[in-house]
C-alpha cells in the first residue's frame, strides 16, 4: 500500500467502523508488547475514565498511572492518580462539577502533570502543576478570561517549564505563554490580536517535547507553525511547511527522526501532514472523512509510526463512533481497533481506552512496548 494511498485508508476504515462482520483486534496489533495491565470499569461502581497518562517511570516503581474522569455528559470531570494493582484511586488531584466547570486540557512529561480547568464562575481558567516525585501541586499565575465563549486553553510541559495559550477576551489578544516552574519566570513568546469569534483566534495550541516549543499562528487566511527552544534567547523560528490551512489543532515532535505531525484543517477537509524539520519536507500522510475529527485532537508519532484515535458524529450507539489507529510510514501500511476512543504513548508503554458492551463500561488496557 503507497503512502498516497493513505488518505483512501483512513476513510476507508472510517466506513469499516459501521458494518457488521469486522473482525475485532486488540491493542497489540498496534504496538508489539505486552499487556500488563487490562482493567474494565463500570458506572455503576465507578467513574468513568475519558484519558489515561502514564509516567514511564513512576508506573515501573508503583504501578500508577493518572486518569482524566468524565462521563459522557459531562457531568463531572476529575483528575485521579490510580493503583492498577490495588485497582483503586490513591489521591484525586482535582475534581470539578459539570454545573461549575470540566478540566479540559493535560498533559504529563518529565515528572509533571499539568492540567487547565475552566471555572464557570468568573469565566475563566485556571492552570495547575503537580510534581509526581514531590507530591506537591503549583497554581499557576495565568490571565485566561472566558467571556460567553469557551475558547480552548492549549496546554503542555517539557524540561520543567509550562506552555499554554491564553485568550483575552476582555482585551481582544492570544497570547503563547512560557512559565519555568523552577524560576517561577514567566515569558510572552507570542501576542496576536483578534475578534471574539472563534474562527478568528489566530493561535490555537503549543506543544513542548524534547527542548522545542510548536505553536500556531495565523496570519491572513493561513496560519503558519513557529519554533523554538524552550531554553534558547533566540526568537521563534516560522517553519516552511507549505500547507494551506487556515487552522492548526495540534503537532507532535520525534526527535530521533526530526518528524513533526501535524493534524488540522483546510477550508474543505481535516487533514494530517508530516513536516521533516531536517529535510525541510511535507507530505500529506491523510485526510479525515465528513464530520470526522482526532479525539481530544491527541495524535503522537514514534519512529515513523502514529498512533491516534478518531470520533465521528454520526447515528447510532456511541461506542460505534470511535476508532483507534496506527499508521506506519516505513512499512505503508495501516491497522484500526474498533472502539477504542483513547490512545497514549509514551517511550515504553502504549496505553487504550474502549468501551465495552456499551458507554456504561469502559475497558483500560496498558501495553509495555517492546524494546
């Protein structure tokens, strides 16, 4: 199968999720390794799991790993960090009621979980750290007004240092923070002003991995990706990637094989590209079907392999709407797990979210990964 090919794939899979007789696959099909941990929740005596993060080392020391719980309404959202030998929450590290906010960004990365919640009193949001080693948990100074529309708060962490993107509605600006959390510094990388309209955000997410800062900028009818580093002086660098799109949703970086994913839109179709920093080479890897998106917008890429999972808005029972998905680029090929709505990946372990006989059960599987 040729990598042009791709974009027939993924919506041919897209199509597959539908029809009756596909065989099932499980998560090893995905990533060789082996499945350390498989747990199946229920709503009845649970909350329900909507994201897993894993910490490679601290699971291999205590076998934790930290959820993001919500149901599918959203009638609650929390953060826990979960025994997966006891099976039970050790600590929950915040909770929020769906009648007063929903944490809705994270992200975990050398020893820090981050996560942003938004507080429907007040209208804004608030951004906080926790140190796994430390057990301590940071609020960080952050200037993030809501107003009457939620605008989306990107969010990540890498050497010990926060990024995120503030939207002032008050002011009419979006703002590409960086915060060191040892130093407490706090840096403006990027200003651009707009509208209160949501189409007319000109930056919408940041991604730190691997010493580089990713963000977004739009500028006219396109918007552009810069990079930098996250200790350097310099200023951020516009990289040439040659995309025509007017949105960017997210990126990630592999360092090994300087590839940058990138997953966002055109004025007609959502679509991924791989930018070869390099090479200074795009290609366009696949585009998503109608109604058609990235879960969580979450998608990683590991020695030419991604890995991500995608929801559709279409009728029917919402276990049925979802899908998970790898695509190797080396071999040209690509394989799909039904329902499975969540996918992580750290350096070790690769980890899935599905539902199980219905939305009222969900099933988590963790897979270490072989060397």
């Amino acid at each position: 199968m040729k990598i042009n090919h791709l974009k027939q794939v993924l919506i041919a899979s897209v199509i597959l999720v539908g029809l009756a007789g596909c065989q099932p696959k499980m998560p090893t099909d995905l990533v060789e390794g082996e499945v350390v941990v498989d747990i199946l929740f229920d709503s009845e005596n649970d909350k329900l799991p909507s994201s897993v993060m894993v910490d490679d080392d601290y699971f291999q020391k205590t076998g934790h790993v930290f959820f993001i719980n919500q149901d599918y309404s959203k009638t609650y959202s929390q953060l826990v960090e979960y025994d997966t030998e006891l099976m039970e929450t050790v600590q929950v590290l915040d909770e929020v009621e769906g009648d007063f906010g929903i944490i809705t960004e994270y992200d975990i990365n050398d020893g820090k979980v981050v996560w942003a919640k938004i507080l429907r009193e007040g209208l804004r949001a608030e951004i906080r750290s926790y140190d796994i080693e430390t057990g301590g948990i940071v609020v960080v100074p952050s200037e993030i007004y809501y107003g009457k529309r939620r605008f989306t708060t990107s969010l990540s962490t890498d050497e010990n240092a926060i990024a995120w993107v503030e939207h002032d509605i008050k002011k009419g600006q979006s703002k590409v923070i960086l915060y060191d959390l040892e130093t407490e510094k706090r840096q403006v990388i990027e200003t651009a002003d707009f509208d209160d309209d949501f189409f007319e955000v000109p930056i919408f997410f940041v991604s730190l991995r691997d010493g580089k800062l990713f963000y977004d900028l739009k500028e006219g009818d396109k918007a552009s990706v810069y990079m930098k580093t996250i200790r350097g002086e310099e200023a951020p660098e516009k990289l040439e990637t040659g995309l025509d799109l007017i949105l960017h949703f997210a990126v990630d970086y592999d360092k090994k094989n300087e590839d940058l994913v990138l997953y966002g839109s055109t004025k007609r179709e959502e679509v991924i590209h791989l930018y070869n920093l390099k090479n200074k080479t795009t290609v366009k890897l696949a585009s998503l079907g109608n109604h058609t998106y990235l879960n969580q917008d979450k998608i990683w890429i590991r020695d030419k392999k991604l890995y991500f999972s995608v929801r559709m808005d279409v009728t029917g029972k919402i276990e049925d709407n979802y899908f998970s998905q790898t695509i190797d680029l080396r071999e040209k090929n690509e394989n799909t797990i039904l329902k499975y709505f969540y996918s992580f990946l750290s350096n070790k372990h690769y980890a899935t979210l599905k539902f199980e006989g219905g939305s009222n059960k969900i099933r988590f599987e963790l897979i270490e990964a072989a060397s």
